[in-house]
C-alpha cells in the first residue's frame, strides 16, 4: 500500500490517483515583464524563491511572478494536472511533478498556471501543465 491507505483523488475523489509534491506559497508577487529585459530571474525580490512568466517572443509585455514558500512540504494523491492546479488555487500552493514525458524534468503548477501558459499561447491540451522548475538529479 505504500505511503496511503487510501488511492483517492483529494481533490475530486476519483480512485486510481498519481501522488504530487505539495509546497505552499506564502506569497506571490508579479510585475509586468518586457521580452527584450535580459535576466529575468536575476529579478528576482529578495526573499522569494523562484519565478515563473509567462514572457516570449510572441507575448512581449507579459508579468513574471515570483513566489515565496512556506518550508513544510508533503505528499498528496491528486489524479491530474487539472485537479492540481485547483488544489493549487484553493490552497494558495505549488504542486511540483516529475513530467509524465520526461521525469526527469520537475514541474510547477501554481495559481498562476492556466494565465502564464495561455499568455505563453501553449496548445489547450496543455493548459494545466506547470512550468519547468529543475531536474532530478
Ligand atoms: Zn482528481
């Protein structure tokens, strides 16, 4: 059985769920970001962690947001990437996964997900998908 007793979905209680890393989010700020500015991570506010934008070639003036983390994180069955970006709004929290395609590569759901890949113009069926946050090592 592992880790739960259960395989429900916390968030829409369907059963078979995957697990996600759940960090909370103690704050988000954003500002608005033109492509051309270089760095965009050494923006970075003191304090906060990491960012995500929603910044290319083909949405010049988009916002670039930043996150401070709370330090607890823990481990929650949620069955998909919709399901985890409405945990992720309803409990102000990043939810990071290893990419079904490639898990090697981490990725970020937060409150911001379904703005920044809209702005990003990536395809519908890709709208819940978080933004590469590292590598497992
Ligand atoms: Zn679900």
């Amino acid at each position: 059985m592992g880790l739960f007793s259960s395989k429900k979905c916390e968030v829409c209680g369907s059963i078979d769920s995957a697990s996600m890393n759940v960090f909370k989010i103690l704050d988000v700020q954003s500002q608005p970001y033109a492509y051309d500015v270089n760095a965009t991570y050494s923006l970075i506010p003191e304090g906060y962690a990491f960012a995500f934008s929603d910044v290319n070639k083909s949405n010049l003036n988009g916002t670039i947001f930043f996150y401070k983390l709370s330090n607890a994180n823990s481990f929650h069955l949620i069955c998909s990437l919709q399901c985890a970006f409405n945990y992720s709004v309803k409990e102000s929290a990043l939810v990071i996964y290893a990419d079904p395609e490639n898990e090697k590569i981490l990725r970020g759901i937060t409150p911001q997900t379904l703005k920044i890949n809209k702005g990003l113009g990536n395809p519908e069926h890709t709208k819940y998908r978080g933004q590469p946050i590292g590598r497992r090592s």
